[in-house]
C-alpha cells in the first residue's frame, strides 16, 4: 500500500461509533420524554445525531423545562461509563501506523469529552483534534462539522473517512464530500444501504488494508 491510495484523515463521530453509549442515550431520553412528552413518535431515536441545544430549542422551549430536562440529562451523564467497542483500538492503532491522523467530530459538548478523556486517556490519545458542538454554528446533517474536522488536521474532505452511525452524520458526511462508512450499530444495516459508501458491522477485525479493499470494490477510491 501506498501513501496516495491512503485517506488523508479519518473522522469518526462518537456515540455509537467508537464508543458504546447509544442504548444508554436511548434509554435517557426516553425516559425524559415519559416526564416531558413532545407527542413525537419514537422521539429518543429521532434525535440521533443532533445537538442538546438543538433539542431544547426545537421540542422544549420553555425555560422551566429546559433546565429540568438539563439537569436530568447531566445527573444520567455523571453517572455514565464509557465502553469503548471491540477493535477501535486496533483499528485506531493502524490508522496511525499508516500516518493517517484521526479526528473525532461528534454533536456532544465540551463537558462530555473532558469527561471521556479522564476516564480514557489512552483512547483520547490517539485523536489530533476534538470538534464539538461548540466549534461549529451548524450541526448535523449540514456538512459543516465534517468541513472543521478535515480542516483541523489540513485535509481535504473529499480525501477523508467519515464514520457514521447516524443518518443525520452520514448525510452530514456526504454533504462534505467525504467518503462515508455507515456503521450499523444504532440502525439496522438494510437502512443504510445507498446513505454510505461502505457498511460494516463494528470494528472487529478490520484495518485500513482490508477497508479500503472494500471501497475499491464498491468503486470507491483515493
């Protein structure tokens, strides 16, 4: 393998992506939802992929609520650990091996991510920048997250990986221009296909040699 057959960057969202805290988030605003209801229809998966002040604006504008669904969210947060699924380690590992830098672009908020990074400093460490919802205006599905995070490391987004769980990210990728691999971790497989380039089922076992032999049968190439 080459260098101009490899990514410039790789830019991976976090929630049900690198780490696995998606059923957690579920099960919090489902339960948010049981004590404030919005009347939306399978509401805690619906907000997938965007920002807490996104959600507060749109579903709850009264101040009074607000705060209590703020402090609720906060104290389940406090409280959350951090798994980190099987093989993003590895497959991190590689990525740096082959000199391709790694950015996490992720709809969560600083106070998040200082969180993460006391509890894993060794899986923090592999990231050469953090955008979060304070470094953007737009979130999700606008390509404006995935724009900041090629950028932070001087790449092009046409030439960087976008890994995504949700169909707001993997339009937020594809907007950017990014080459986009859909994980179906938080949605069934079959409602990703035609949203990504590529789809795989977790981290287990794969490394940068083995994807992009996957994007060169799928007609996808660097």
């Amino acid at each position: 393998m080459t260098d101009k057959h490899l990514p410039s960057a790789a830019l991976f969202d976090l929630d049900g992506v690198l780490i696995d805290t998606e059923p957690v988030y579920t099960a919090i605003w489902r339960d948010i939802e049981c004590s404030y209801p919005t009347g939306i229809e399978n509401f805690a998966m619906k907000i997938k992929g965007t920002t807490l002040e996104q959600i507060l604006d749109r579903y709850y504008p009264d101040e009074i609520v607000q705060r209590e669904v703020c402090r609720m969210l906060v104290e389940r947060e406090n409280d959350m650990t951090y798994p980190v699924f099987e093989g993003v380690m590895e497959f991190l590992e590689d990525l740096a091996g082959c000199g391709i830098p790694s950015v996490i672009v992720t709809s969560s908020n600083d106070a998040k991510m200082q969180r993460l990074a006391g509890r894993e400093p060794r899986f923090h460490s592999y990231f050469a920048a953090v955008i979060t919802d304070s470094c953007v205006t737009h979130s999700k599905p606008h390509p404006e997250p995935y724009l900041v995070g090629a950028s932070s490391v001087g790449a092009a987004p046409k030439d960087c990986l976008v890994f995504e769980d949700s169909f707001a990210g993997m339009e937020a990728g594809r907007a950017a221009g990014a080459t986009v691999i859909g994980l179906a971790t938080t949605n069934p497989r079959e409602s990703i296909v035609g949203k990504a380039d590529a789809i795989i089922d977790g981290f287990g076992g794969l490394t940068v040699s083995s994807l992009l032999d996957m994007l060169s049968e799928g007609g996808r190439r660097f």
